[in-house]
C-alpha cells in the first residue's frame, strides 16, 4: 500500500461518497472528521514509510504511487505536514457539527485536501498548478448555497484563480530540468515575470486581493472562514515548494525586494481598510489580507531564516480564523447578515459567541498574551533592524485592526434592544468555543510548548531548513 494512496486517495473517496449519501450537515460534517482525526493519528504513529501492522496482517506504507505516469510521493520528512493539515481540518469539522453550515462542507472539504495534498506531493512538480486549480472549482459549490446564484465576489475569485494557473504552467515549462542554475538571463526573467503573476492571483496579493473581502462577505461565514484558511496555505506551500526547488531562486535578491514590497502594500491596505469596516465578514476579509502580506514578509528577508516563521504565523492563525468563523456563525442563528445594524447588542445575547469573536480579533492583531503576540514580536524584532519601513507598515497594520477590534466591540455591546444579558448559544457551541478560549490563553502564555508542532511542517522543504 503507498502513502499517497492513504492520505489523498481515501479522504477523496470518502468525500465522494459522501456527495451521493447526502446526509444531514451535521453527520456529513462528524464523518469526515472522523476521518481527518484518523488520518492524523496515522502521520503521528505510522508515517510514510512506516510498517502498518493488523494481527496477522503487515504492509509498508510506500512513499510513491503512479498513476498515468505521473508519480505522487509522500515520504517521512512529510509527517509533521500532514499532521498540521489533517489537525486543522479535524477542527473545521466538528466545528460543523455544531453550528449551522452545509451537508456540502463534510465531502467538499475531504476533496479540498485532497486535491491540496496531491499538489504538494505530485511529480512533474508543474501539475500542481492543475490540481490547484480544481480545488477551486470545487469550493465554488460549497461558498454558493444551492439554488442560488452566484455574487460578484465568487465569479472575481474564480476568474482570478483561473489566470494564474496557465502562468504558473508555463513558469513550470520554462524552468522544466533546471534545478540548481537558469539557462540564461531572458528566460530567468520570463520566468519570474509569469511566477510572480501567477503566485499574485492564486495568493490574493496587490492588486489581486479585491475578491477577499467580497466573497467572505456574501458566503456563510463558516464556509468563508474555512477557505479563506485552505487557499492561502496551499498556495503558499505550493510557492515554498519553488523556493525547495530551485537554488538560483533562492538565491536571487531581487525576488525577496519584490515579496517585501508587496507585503507591505497588503498589511498597510488590509490593516486600514480593516479599521472602517461596520460589516464582520468584509472586515475578516481584510485581516485575511494582512495574515497574507504577514507570510510574504516573514521570507523577505530570505526563505532560508524567514521559513521557520512562516510556520510559527500558521497555528495562531488557524486558531483566530477559526474562531471568528464559528463564533460569526452563532450569530447567524438569529440574523441573516452580519452588519453593525443588524449585530448591534447582539452580545448580549451571545455572550459566548461575542467574546471568543474579539479575542480572535486580538489575536490576528497580535495583543499581548494572546498567541498572535509571539510570532507578530519575533517578526517585528527581525524588520526592525533590516527594514524599518516593513517594521513599519507592521505596526500600523496592528493599529487599525486595534481600530477594527474597538469598533466591533463598541457593535456588539452598545445600542440594540434593552434587558438583561441572556446566553443563546446551544450548549455544544459553548462548549467549542470555550475550548477555543483555553487554547488561544495557552498559545499565549506558553508559546514555546505549541508553536514547535507548526515549525515541525518545515521537514517537507529540506533544501531550506535553517
């Protein structure tokens, strides 16, 4: 039995039965975390390579698996990787079960990490560009409600996506059989040109961020939430993988300009785009694309020192991101929108709810104490003293998601109709939630015990480990 097999293949074919079952949300959503929670477990105990043993039954779980010529390898360096990715989405499931969401979220998101993984692990690394794409395509169902059309948001995110896949195919044919030096100084150009763009409109950078905020804005927000973690993670694991690859192109400082020019640019506009937003979901939209521009200025300063940080950005992320999701969904119980109109004193009637959406907030604003302080110090300690204008562009960024995290509070508790507090949550969302709280408080307070599990994934790119 090969390792691709298990961790691609079954989640895929689970999802696809799933699809034709079409069971209530809530058994689709505890099915498919079932199997992410075993898959999990797997990578723990029997990584890729491993010896799988049953009684009297025995196999090895080989690292390559062929298909139409076409090789996907998942080896032990991945363990950690598909730890992390199976881990997060064990999270995002059973968080499914207990806040409304759709019988599409348990089989489409099985597909999404499918097609996610086999990217990651696919041989001629180009074809990773294709299966990205169909992850695309096959989240449009589950952000568009079923007999309903699709917004503006959806139709910009799709048609960005699809002009960079054939940019990223031809970057991949140009530097087809070159791994440790360019051919020459034209075709090196053409290539970073087209990767450049390419990457731009998969990762939502400057000016292909528009669609953020649109679609977390006309999507439910759990399912909103859950792509808006997927993608950009693929996608920049997808361009980590380049950098693993290529040593001309790790060693070109003209690359690492570009990235802290942009990054800048994202955490500037998504920071105080943030601090005048009145709508929940439009403003998640634009801490996404600070969280974005955040990643891309953690390797500025090389891939080689920057990937370790980049990794310690992931778990505090995964945690706010998540939490706003869910905690916003709780608010959809009794509202159809997310707008201050329509939330103002809802606290008051979600307590839980309401908290856990703040701190959250915090969290992606880097608050002391919170674990998004941790890694926002160590960044900012590290521009600082190479560019002070990125150390910059940080603080400020940090300013109007403050702005941001004053005014929904400010929503929340103030104004709507009178009376006492009251706690509306059911009783499986309160106790999600709190959990939520106990780890965002240890993330904080013990930084060094949870933020190594995240730096573990570094394994999959041995070319550039510290």
């Amino acid at each position: 039995m090969s390792a691709p097999l298990v961790w691609i293949g079954l989640p895929a074919l689970v999802g696809v039965i799933l699809l034709f079952l079409r069971l209530r949300d809530r058994v689709a959503a505890g099915i498919a975390a079932s199997v992410t929670c075993g898959l999990t477990l797997l990578a723990i105990g029997k990584p890729p390579g491993g010896v799988i043993s049953l009684f009297f039954w025995s196999t090895k779980l080989e690292p390559v698996f062929t298909v139409l010529g076409r090789e996907f390898i998942l080896t032990a360096n991945d363990r950690w990787l598909l730890v992390m990715l199976y881990a997060t989405m064990t999270l995002w499931f059973l968080g499914g079960m207990v806040t409304p969401s759709t019988h599409l979220l348990g089989p489409i998101g099985l597909g999404l990490i499918a097609f996610m993984i086999a990217a990651l692990a696919v041989e001629p690394f180009l074809y990773a560009a294709l299966l990205l794409q169909m992850a695309v395509f096959l989240s449009v169902p589950l952000l568009v409600p079923p007999h309903h059309r699709p917004g503006r948001g959806i139709l910009r995110y799709v048609s960005v996506q699809t002009l960079g896949m054939p940019l990223l195919l031809l970057t991949g044919w140009l530097l087809g059989g070159i791994e440790t030096a360019p051919v020459g100084i034209p075709q090196t150009t053409q290539a970073l040109v087209l990767m450049g763009i390419g990457f731009g409109a998969l990762l939502a950078v400057f000016p292909f961020h528009t669609w953020v905020p649109m679609v977390l804005t006309e999507v439910p927000p759990y399912v909103g939430g859950f792509v808006a973690w997927l993608l950009p993670l693929a996608v920049s694991l997808f361009g980590l993988g380049f950098f693993d690859r290529y040593i001309w192109l790790r060693e070109t400082t003209g690359v690492y300009s570009i990235l802290q020019t942009v990054g800048i640019l994202m955490v500037i506009s998504g920071g105080l785009w943030a601090a005048v937003q009145r709508q929940m979901g439009r403003m998640l939209g634009f801490f996404v694309i600070v969280e974005i521009g955040l990643s891309l200025l953690t390797i500025s300063s090389g891939v080689v020192s920057g990937g370790p940080l980049f990794f310690a950005l992931l778990l505090p992320r995964f945690l706010a991101l998540f939490l706003w999701s869910l905690s916003l969904s709780g608010f959809r119980l009794l509202a159809d929108d997310d707008h201050s109109l329509v939330l103002r004193g809802m606290m008051r009637r979600f307590p839980f709810a309401g908290g856990v959406l703040v701190l959250s907030q915090l969290t992606l604003a880097g608050f002391p104490l919170l674990p998004g302080f941790p890694t926002r110090l160590a960044l900012y300690s590290r521009l600082v003293s190479e560019f002070p204008l990125a150390a910059a562009s940080v603080l400020l960024a940090s300013g109007g998601m403050m702005i941001a995290v004053v005014r929904t509070l400010t929503i929340l508790v103030g104004g709507g109709e009178s009376g006492g507090w009251q706690v509306s949550e059911g009783l499986g969302l309160r106790i999600f939630l709190s959990i939520g709280v106990i780890l965002l408080l240890l993330g904080g307070l013990l930084p060094q015990t949870f933020l190594p599990f995240g730096i573990q994934a570094l394994q999959s790119f041995p070319h550039i480990l510290p």
